[in-house]
C-alpha cells in the first residue's frame, strides 16, 4: 500500500510492505516515462513494515508508479502528487 494518495508535493508519503523479516526490497520511484526520481534498498526488520520514501522535492506534482522488488516479485502501485 502507498498513501497518502494523492500526497503533497515535498511531503513524505508511507510505503506498507509485507514481507518476511529479514528481506531485502528495494523501492523505486518513477514517472510514467520511467525516468527514476527515487531508491532505496531496505532491509525488513519485521514481517510488516511501513517504509517513508522522502523524494526531497524533486517530483513534480504528477502520476508516479511505486515500485517494490523482493526475492524475484514486482509490487507496483500508483501514487499523485499534488
């Protein structure tokens, strides 16, 4: 899950992953043209874990595409920024 949607232009927004403790994900932010505003690889210390990806003002208010990739699966989900 990612929210909040939409979220505000320079805010933080929460990225909900639920996964196996120990799990390596990495997390990337693109525009629909696929060019990469954000990544990051984090290391789950619990079986759910809420993740705030920071893009530090650098996406322009939009429709972006979430990307999370773990132990070969894709979870991909919306998010506008306004």
């Amino acid at each position: 899950a990612v929210y909040p949607n939409p979220s505000a232009k320079g805010e933080p927004f929460n990225v909900s992953i639920t996964a196996n403790a120990g799990d390596e994900v990495l997390i990337v932010v693109r525009d629909l043209l696929g060019r990469e505003f954000y990544s990051k690889v984090v290391i789950l210390s619990n079986d759910k874990e809420v993740i705030a990806v920071d893009p530090s003002g650098s996406i322009a208010a939009g429709v972006y595409i979430v990307v999370a990739t773990s132990n070969h699966n894709i979870y991909e989900k919306k998010i506008v920024i306004k």
